[in-house]
C-alpha cells in the first residue's frame, strides 16, 4: 500500500481508526512530520500553519495572503515527505495531497448525525443541544 488519506467529520472515531490502520499495515503518521519539518525549514510557528490549515480564511489573509503562503509552505514540504511509501495522513493535512497522484489510497469517514451528538455529548459533557451546534459548526468549517 503507497499512501493513505483519512479525513472524517468530528467525533466518528476516525483517530481511531487510523490508528487501527496505521497498526495492522504498518504505515507511518506523518502529520506531526509534516508540521514540524514545515514550521523549522520555513521559520513558521507550528500554529499559524494549524489556524491556515483548519480555519476559514479572514480579511487580513486575504490581504496579506499569509494563509496562501502558509498552504504552500505545507504543500511543499509534504512533497518532500511523500517519496517514501507506506504511509498515513490524517486530518486537513489529507486535503494537500494532489489529486493527480494515483496510489492514494483516500477514506472519508462520518456516522450519522444521531450518533455524532451522542458522542460528543458524552465525551464533551455538554447538553445535546450544544453538541449538535458544536458539530454543525466543525461541519461547515469542513
């Protein structure tokens, strides 16, 4: 197996998954990688790089185009990351690889929105209501 691509709604026990994943056909995570390695070779705080990734773009980005810059900082150094085989990216990360490369292996994972509440209103201690307003909310980022 090349390279495995994971992206999920929130709470669908997608980490778990890959990490089941990553076990059974020995793969290697690279997402911390990918960070690191990005925020060292281009002087970047490891945050900025996770807000261009996971937030919607603002009206500064859009003026200074930082967020762009930042995307290809990742893009780049993901390129670089992806020559070695046998390997798996979870998260928005999975969204830079090129849709271009044909041994990608790609897996979206989502449960139903009944179950999604249930989860995360255990896990998060809130009501119901706030969990399905939590959800709807990372769902519209995604």
């Amino acid at each position: 197996m090349a390279i495995v691509k994971i992206f999920s709604g929130e709470h669908c026990n997608a980490e778990e998954v890959a990490i089941g994943v990553t076990t059974k056909q020995k793969l290697i995570r690279i997402e911390a990688r990918l960070l690191n390695e990005t925020s060292t070779k281009f002087n970047v705080a490891s945050d900025k790089l996770l807000r261009a990734m996971h937030e919607p773009s603002s009206v500064m980005d859009k003026i200074s185009r930082n967020r762009l810059k930042y995307i290809a900082y990742l893009r780049r150094t993901l390129a670089e990351i992806i020559i070695d085989d046998k390997q798996l990216l979870h998260g928005f990360e999975a969204h830079l690889l090129p849709e271009t490369i044909p041994h990608i292996l790609k897996v979206c994972i989502i449960a139903n929105t009944e179950y999604r509440i249930e989860v995360a209103s255990k896990h998060e201690n809130i009501s119901e209501k706030a969990a399905a307003k939590s959800i709807q909310k990372s769902d519209n980022i995604r």
